[in-house]
C-alpha cells in the first residue's frame, strides 16, 4: 500500500512540474511574439522617422517625401470623438446593468454586449456605411461613429466587471449611512472602481487606436493631403496611411509604412501614461474630498 501510494505521489508531482515547466513555456512564447514585433517594427522603422515625417503631410502621388502629419491629426480627431461618444455611455451602460438592472435584464445586457464585441470591425463599417455614408458621403464624423460602436462593448463589460468587484460591504456602508442610491454610486462605488474604469476605457482606446477596417468604408476617401480639423470630411488615420503605404511598390513607402507603425505604438504608450498621470492626480483629490 505505501509503495503504491508513493509511486501516485511520484506520478502527481511528476505531472505538476511537467504542468509548471509548460505553462512557463507559453508564458515566455507570448512574451517573445511580443518583444518580436516590438522589436520588428523598431528596427525597420526607426530609420525612416524623422522631424519632416512628423510634421509634414503626405504628398501627391508620384511625388516622393512626404510624411504623416495628417494621419496624426485625423487619428487623435477619430479616437477622441469616438471617445466621448463610447466612453461616458459604456460605463453608464455598466453602471445601469450592476448596479440598477433585474438580474435577468443585466444578464440580458451582458449576452448583448458579448455578441456586439464580437462582431467584425468590417460589418460594424458596412453597417455604418449603410447608415450615415450611403447617399451622402464620407466624413470624419461617420468613421468615429463606427469606432465608437466598437469601443462600446470594450468599455461596457469592462465597467460591469470592476464594478462587480466592489466589495458589498462598501456599498452597505454608504446607505446605513442615509446615502440615497444614486449618490452611494457617484461618491463611493465609482471612486473605489476608477483605476479599472480608465484601464477599460484605455483597452478600448488601443483597440480602435489600430482599427482600420470601419474606417475604409467611413473615412478612406481623402478630398485633401493636407491636415483637416474638420470632422465633417474625410480624415485619414495612421492605420489606414500604413496600409495604403504597405500597398505601394516602392521600398521607401514600405520603410514608411514601418515608421508609421513605430509612432502608432507610441502613441498608444503615451496614452496610457498620460491615463495612468491623470488617474494617480484623481486618487489626490478625491482623498482630499474625503
């Protein structure tokens, strides 16, 4: 009996390093994809970023120079209309479904929000195309619309998911207290639930920072090669200008194409500092408040 029992015990601990040494393999596989395109997209597209490529708009075709300063541009427009759009009504969204909502209207609203995360940015353009582009025409405003739709359940599910996580207690407190509802949610549920809010919200700004597909059929017809402040015609993203810079044939558009991919990354880093900055002087004042 003691020698079968030790030869089980042999197998399990076997079989628990043999689990450990895999799951450190996967870790370290995903871990190298990253730092492989990280690394990837530095090394071919540092040599082609320079001051003029920052501050210049594209050119003509058939003209060579030029560089991305419109896309910069039209980017920041896009994702910060789509922003205020998404963002405000994807937490109220969650706020309404955990703390508000029937259990079987929040479970409702979660199997929605699944289904809408996983529709195909490219439908999400098509629908929007059919809605506010055909008959019209493109504009900046319609490609915002379309990346608000995919921040919306980004956004959403992940509020429902921090908000679920405040503890009862806190909640409970704040009532005992004669707090009504709505003011226990504004002052105590969502100061302790912030840092997850601004993580969602920043998720969903990486997301539909990179998004492409919604906007080839919303804001892809350029009326101007120059920077445009205004939303009501096309604005050109830099995801889309990598994917026209990838399409062409010449070996100085394709180091483009890499430089611009080098400053989306970026720009998606400088968001989450700055995000992070934002928070920790929010985390201040609202101790300050208390």
């Amino acid at each position: 009996m003691r020698l079968a029992g030790d030869g089980r015990l042999r197998r399990r601990r076997r079989l628990n390093r043999a689990m450990e040494i895999l799951a450190v393999l996967a870790a370290l596989a995903a871990v190298a994809v990253l730092a492989a395109v990280l690394i990837s997209v530095l090394v071919k597209g540092v040599g082609a970023i320079n001051l003029d490529f920052l501050i210049h708009s594209e050119v003509p075709f058939g003209r060579s120079g030029g560089g991305i300063a419109n896309a910069i541009v039209g980017t920041v427009e896009l994702v910060a209309i789509a922003s205020v759009v998404a963002i405000p009504t994807g937490i109220l969204v969650g706020i309404h479904s955990c703390e508000f909502a029937r259990p079987r209207t929040s479970a409702a609203v979660r199997f929605a929000l699944d289904l809408l995360s996983g529709v195909p940015t490219i439908v999400t353009g098509i629908f929007v195309f059919g809605l506010l582009v055909a008959g019209h025409a493109q504009s900046g405003y319609a490609g915002a619309f379309a990346l608000a739709i995919v921040m919306l359940p980004i956004v959403a599910r992940s509020a429902q998911e921090v908000l679920g996580l405040v503890p009862t207690a806190v909640r409970e407190g704040a009532l005992a207290l004669g707090a009504t509802r709505w003011r226990t949610v504004l002052r105590v549920v969502l100061p302790t639930a912030a840092s997850g809010l601004i993580t969602g919200a920043l998720l969903a700004v990486a997301r539909v920072a990179g998004e492409t597909a919604p906007l080839l059929f919303t804001s892809s017809i350029l009326t101007t090669t120059g920077v445009s402040t205004d939303p009501g015609q096309t604005l050109i993203s830099i995801p889309l200008r990598i994917y026209q810079l990838a399409e062409g044939n010449q070996p100085s558009e394709h180091a483009e194409a890499w430089a611009a991919a080098l400053v989306l990354i970026l720009f998606v880093l400088v968001l989450n500092v700055l995000a992070r900055t934002l928070y920790e002087r929010a985390t201040v004042r609202v101790r300050r408040v208390r």
